[in-house]
C-alpha cells in the first residue's frame, strides 16, 4: 500500500475532523481490519466502498466506537477526533456519540411520538432548559432532515406510522438534534425505494454544510453522487483514498480499477 497515495498531504490539518492511523480490528482471532490511515475531512462527505465484508462498516462503527458493544471485538491503533484520541478511557462514549452521530441502514424510529423521537437525545444530554428550548430543536433537526412541512401537523403521531423514507429522515434528524460534529450512515439508503434514496441523497448534500458526513454504500453509482472524498476497502485493507473524481476515473491501485469496473466485488 503506498501510503503517499492513500493520505492527502496537501489537506491542511486544521481541515481534518478525523484521524486514524495503523488501526486494526480484531473479531477474537479474525484480523477484520488491518493497517487503516485515513484523514476524514471536516463540511465533506466521505464515502466507504468496497464488497461486502472488506471492513468498511467495520470501520465506521470504529469512529463512535459502536465496536465496543461486541464482546469479542478489539480495536488496536490511534482514532483521533479534532486531535483527541477517542479510545483514551478518560472518554465517555456516550458523549463520544452525541458528538458523533448515527444513521443505521434499516430505519429504527423509537416506539414514540414524532416530536419524542427527536428529542430523546436533547433531553438525555440537557441541551434544553425548557420545553421552548426543545420545541426549537426538534423544529429545527426536521426542517433540517427536510422533514417538517410532511409531519409539522402529526407531531403526536408515531414515528413507526411514516413511510420507509420519512422514517429514515426521521432518524437523521434524531441524530442531529444532539448537534453533532461527525454524522456516521451505513447504507442509509439500502432498504429504500428510488424516490426516497434520491431524497436522503439530496438531503446528504445540504447536511455537508454543518457536518463532517462519512457514509457506508453498497452502490458506486451514490458514492459518486454523493461524496467528495472516497475511500475503497478490500479484504480488511484500506487500498486507496483520495477525491471521488479521481477514484472513479483514475484509481492508482488495480485492485480499485478492477471493483470500479466490476471484475471483483
């Protein structure tokens, strides 16, 4: 692996969110993933590609230590948010993910109200001193999933009563009533019709603006879409990283050419 081609020298560090360097995961005995150097740029969509089981969901439940909930798994080397390192066991990891948000691939709204659901984790982490405060918020994390105006009127009403689509736009403004700094999505749009994956896609754009996005997919054709930075795994290696453009038209490695051009995967 050549490490010059994988970090972005030219990114000044003041422009970096997230950095990892000589990460390995380990399932019990299983080596999942191995060496990982990455810098995850801040107001950028990351995009992780690659075949299933090459470690880049893996990966991304590393940033918000999600892994720490798998008794047999063990995380190994540095993973540093704006410069602190977020293994240091003076680190809380439920802070850690109010800070680092989540959006899982099937859409799992809490068995609550609409407004509810987005204000569990204002009222957990008291970023509201009075209902006011969070009627603001909870307006503000739907107008900012592009939710408001579908459920503005039905607020009371279960979140589990919305359509595949608004539940999944539901859930991201759940994770970013919290204010997070890093929003984390594994195939947001893989239990998706077409109409509702190209909302979550637009609305992956505008959410660029206020956050560091890293999103796990499946499909080429949305990270193309989607991201500005993209980084292609295989076999538990982190094989090349750099601007999407350049991945998809003119990857270093063979090993990327070939999954781009469909001969692996």
């Amino acid at each position: 692996m050549n490490d010059m081609r994988i970090l972005e020298r030219a990114v000044s560090q003041t422009d970096i969110k997230i950095s990892a360097r000589k990460v390995q995961v380990y399932y019990g005995e299983k080596h999942a993933l191995k060496d990982v150097d990455v810098d995850i740029q801040d107001k950028t969509v990351t995009a992780f590609i690659g075949p299933s089981g090459c470690g880049k969901s893996t990966f991304l439940r590393c940033l918000n230590r999600m892994n720490d909930t798998i008794d047999s798994c063990r995380v190994e080397g540095r993973i540093a948010l704006d410069g602190e390192d977020i293994y240091d066991k003076r680190v809380d990891p439920v802070q850690l993910r109010a800070r680092v948000g989540m959006v899982f691939q099937k859409p799992n709204p809490f068995p609550k109200s609409i407004y509810d659901n987005v204000a569990y984790g204002p009222r957990i982490h008291g970023l509201a001193r009075n209902r006011t405060e969070l009627d603001e918020i909870v307006e503000k994390s739907l107008r900012g999933a592009a939710l408001w105006n579908e459920v503005k009127d039905r607020l009371a009403e279960p979140g589990t009563g919305l359509s595949g689509g608004q539940q999944q736009r539901l859930c991201i403004a759940r994770a970013v009533a919290t204010q997070p700094e890093v929003l984390l999505m594994d195939e947001p749009c893989s239990a998706l019709d077409p109409i509702a994956t190209s909302q979550v896609e637009d609305l992956i754009d505008q959410l660029r603006s206020e956050f560091s996005v890293v999103i796990v997919t499946h499909s080429m054709q949305q990270a193309a879409r989607v991201s500005q930075k993209t980084a292609f795994f295989h076999l538990g290696n982190l094989v090349e990283f750099g601007n999407t453009d350049d991945i998809f038209t003119r990857p270093h490695d063979p090993r990327t050419e070939s999954y781009i051009s469909g001969r692996i995967g």
